[in-house]
C-alpha cells in the first residue's frame, strides 16, 4: 500500500530545495520508494485510492541516518559481556565481574569477560593490574576491554595460560605492561599486544550467537539507523552475517569491510557475491587497515609528543611505511576502497603519503579513500585530503566524551583542535560522523549536537573556532555518509525516485535551540518503506 506522510516538519537534505527555502508538504511513498515529494494539492493525481495517509503530528520527517563506522558484530558480541562502563573505581569493576561471574554461571572452564571501563574516568586514575582483577578469581580466567578496543587487561591465570612470561617479546605496534623495575607482566596490553589474550577468549568463551544476533541491530533501530558499517571484519563476522542475510534477520544495510591486513582478499574471495553488491542487506564494501591506537588511551601515533609522562613518548605506528604502502597499492589496483583508522597526525601522514605515492604510479580513479577517526589531523593534511578526495570520518563525539582528556594529553593548541570538522569544510573535504559503536552508543543526534556546540563532559568549549551549523552536521550523517558508500543516488536525502529510509523525529534539528538537539528522541525508524522500530511513548 502506498503511502503519504504529511502535516509535519519536513527536512529533504536535498540541497536545491533546502537553498530555495522549499518546505514540501508531503512525501509519497511507493514500493518502498520515495515516489513524490512536495505539495498535497500536486501529489493528489498519483494518490490511489488505498493511500494510507500518515499524520506527522507537527513532528519532523528527515532520510533515516547512516553510519559510516561502527563494529556492529562486535555491537552484538559485546552483549554477552559483563557492562563496566558505570563503573568508577577498581572495587566496582571488581564487584561488577564477580556478580557476572555468578549470574552466568562461569567455571574454572569458562572465561570472565567484561567491557568498556575508561581508566580516565576511575577514581584510581590508571588500568587495573593483574593482582587487581586476582581479587575476581584466582582460577578463572579474567579479560577486561577498555571503551577503546584499543587496550585490555588480564588477572593471572589469563598470563599463565597465553603463556605471558617476563621473556615474552613486545610485538611490532603493541605493548605488554610490564611490572615497575621487572619485566614480569603486570596483566596490561595495547593494540597487538591484544592477540595474545584472543586465543583465551576464542577457546574459553561460550557465544550465545542467538543473543549477539539479537542485540546485534536493536540499538542502530532505535537511534534512527538504517545503513551501518561492520568495519574490520573478520571471516567469522562476515559468515554470521550472511548467515542471517540469507534467513532474512537483517532489517538495514550492512557494508562490510575486512581489514586487508589480516587475509583481506581471501575474505573478498570467498564472498564474491556480495563484493561491492547487496543481497539480502548485506555487501562488501572495500577494505579496512588501523594504522595506530586510541587518543585517550595514549597510543594513538602523534608527530609531537603526549604532554605528560616521557617527554618524548609520541604512541606509536601499527605498521612499518613499506607496509601501508604495499597494502594502500594492493587496495588501488584492486580498485577497492580503503578505510584508514588514523587518530594521530602521524598515522594521518602514514595514510597520506602512501595514497599520493600510490597516486603517481596508477591512474587516478574515484575510490573515495576515507581517513577514519581525524582526531588530531592537521590543517595541511586536510588540504591534502581535499586534493584527492578523501573523505573526513570524524568522531565527533570525542569533543563530549574525551574532550577534557585531550586538553590534558595534547595541551591547549592541539586539545581545541581535535575532530577539526569546520577547517575540514573550508577546505573542501567531504565530513560525515561516525559514532565508533560500540565505543559510544550510535546517536547521531548527539554528535550533531557535539558539533554544533562543541562542549565537553565537565561543560568546558572544546575549539568553539569548529563549530559548524545544524544543517551541515545533518549531511554529516545523512547524505554525506551516503557519498562514503558510493550510495548518494539512492539514499541520503527525499528524493524522488531515491530509498523510503526515513526517520520521524520529536523535534526538528533545525528549530530547536542548538542546547536541545540532543534531547531530540527517535519516533519511528522506516526502511524501504516499512518501519522497524518505532518508540513506545509511554517510556517519555
């Protein structure tokens, strides 16, 4: 049945009207397609008769929102572990994973796992050691992942049995903690130091994948998202997810993106059907390389050093510059996409330079390159970006989140420019807002309203110089988003002829006081027409 929205605040993201201060009336949908847009009088000739005649109720109508980096598997995965994320102190974590620890039953065969503490935030102000998270068991094994992904710790018995040891040798962009004055672990790991944990958790942790599948979209339906990216995906996610494409549980657009450096082309190979191409909501859409670490978690790669601590200490590189540039070339003449995690400056040069020395030896072709993150990017580096059309994920969230962290790690200059998202524009570069999920939860009204105020936790202006308007922060997350995934000609925007993923709002973005944008709430999420979330009002 076709159907007509109308009586409300309509925002099209279709830039010609927008400019024209055109307000259409009424969006007709058809066939799960947006089939006219404008006023009632005007449509009346396509209406027929069993028209299902949709009242807004004064609320806005806007193109549902899409994400252009998240981990949505991982989303799902991280359901089954015990929540840290309110957790203040080391004894509240502690109490957290022992209650976890009884209310799933976990034996000497099992594993405790929990995610999401932020060291920046305990009232200890540092990572819990191994004789910490021994106060949990002293026979099971315990592994906690920081909100970044980025680092974990682990108690005793995990060490013994990844066979950590004082003459365990520091991987090649990683780090294990190791005890003051002794090269004993003292249970902390960064970046490639993680691997040596993911044989514990694989073969100890019980995945209850009915539960990660159900998890897996709940949250992107409620805030509005009908498009989601599972970056750095493993052959294990891409498998779960067609296995759910195929029975028809999936209710958005998924683009999957293998990391290149961990047997990227055989995923692609494997999955060929969906190598740049939907079925059933799931595609391929290129490859994903993390070229350093987290910001707040201090070992993203900085071209000046951490202000703190070892004066000279910069974080550090993933990989060596003839490996970027071997994977940067091989994603090129495979004419693939490339998603680059940058959050230092000097891993934003790495990406940089290998992309331009790539550039001189091929053609240039429309790959849109994306750097992910751009926390610390520099302004001639966003220059050179604009130059050959590299698009600007920006988690803009860092400004609520961590913003105060920042002023601490990088100083004043450097903590007032991280996620530069007005200099970016100027320039030319193409922005769009990532939320990182499930590092924070995927509400891009937040982010909009991060980027339009540009406040921190503790209330302090985070670079006020980088505020942008509301309007240009809802193409950060609607058609902006869409040009990442080559998806602009059908989703992004009311237009005709274009996808019916839409999205009922409370309150218009763009009428509310700029404070109150992010209290504006999610009424109802459509995909293709049909809804698939709507919020039930008796929660408000």
């Amino acid at each position: 049945m076709d159907k007509l929205f109308f009586n409300g605040d309509i925002i099209t993201m279709k830039e010609a009207f927008d400019k024209a201060r055109i307000v259409p009336e009424a969006v007709l949908v058809s066939d799960g397609l947006i089939k006219r847009i404008g006023m009632i009088g005007d449509l009346k000739e396509d209406l027929k008769e069993d028209v299902e005649w949709i009242d807004l109720k004064g609320k806005c109508l806007m193109p549902s929102f899409i994400d252009p980096h998240s981990h949505i598997v991982m989303n799902g995965q991280m359901s089954l572990y015990a929540d840290l994320s309110e957790c203040g102190s080391f004894e509240e974590i502690i109490n957290t994973l022992k209650e976890y620890k009884i209310n799933h039953n976990i034996s000497n065969d099992g594993v405790i796992v929990g995610y999401g503490y932020d060291h920046n935030f305990l009232t200890e102000r540092e990572h819990p050691d191994k004789y910490t998270l021994d106060k949990v068991s002293t026979t099971i094994p315990v592994i906690i992942m920081h909100i970044s992904g980025h680092l974990l710790c682990a108690n005793s018995v995990a060490l013994e049995i990844a066979g950590i040891t004082a003459h365990t040798e520091e991987p090649y962009g990683g780090r294990i903690g190791r005890i003051k004055n002794s090269l004993d672990p003292n249970g902390y790991f960064e970046e490639a130091g993680l691997q040596f944990m993911y044989p514990v958790l694989r073969n100890r942790m019980q995945v209850d994948t009915a539960t990660v599948v159900e998890n897996m979209q709940t949250i992107y339906l409620k805030n509005g998202v009908t498009t989601v990216q599972d970056g750095a995906s493993t052959e294990e996610n891409i498998n779960l997810l067609k296995a759910m494409a195929s029975s028809g549980q999936l209710k958005i657009d998924i683009i999957a993106y293998p990391l290149i450096a961990d047997k990227g082309k055989e995923v692609i190979d494997k999955n060929i059907e969906i190598d740049n191409k939907y079925e059933n909501h799931l595609k391929i859409g290129g490859y994903k390389i993390i070229l350093d670490g987290s910001q707040q978690g201090r070992s993203a790669w900085l071209s000046e050093p951490y202000m703190g601590g070892d004066e000279k200490y910069c974080g550090y590189a993933s990989y060596g510059d003839e490996i970027v540039n071997k994977y940067v070339e091989q994603a090129v003449k495979e004419k693939k996409q490339i998603l680059a995690h940058c959050n230092g400056d000097a891993a934003s040069e790495q990406f940089l330079n290998a992309y331009e020395l790539c550039m001189r030896d091929h053609e240039e072709m429309a790959l849109r390159p994306v750097m992910i993150h751009c926390q610390t990017v520099r302004n001639d580096q966003l220059e050179r970006m604009a130059k050959m059309k590299m698009i600007a994920s920006i988690f803009v969230g860092h400004v609520y989140f961590w913003g105060d962290i920042h002023l601490q790690n990088l100083g004043f200059e450097r903590g007032n420019h991280i996620s530069p998202v007005r200099d970016a524009i100027d320039r030319g570069v193409v922005v769009n807002f990532h939320q990182d999920t499930p590092v924070t939860k995927p509400n891009m009204l937040h982010s909009i309203w991060c980027a339009v105020n540009r406040i921190s936790r503790n209330g302090v202006e985070i670079g006020k110089e980088q505020r942008i308007s509301v309007y240009e922060a809802l193409k950060a997350v609607t058609i902006n988003a869409a040009y990442e995934y080559f998806e602009e000609n059908e989703k992004g925007s009311l237009e005709e002829g274009k996808r019916a993923d839409m999205v009922i709002l409370s309150d218009s973005p763009l009428k509310v006081d700029i404070k109150q944008i992010k209290n504006i709430y999610v009424l109802e999420t459509i995909k293709d027409g049909e809804v698939v979330f709507k919020r039930d009002l008796c929660l408000n």
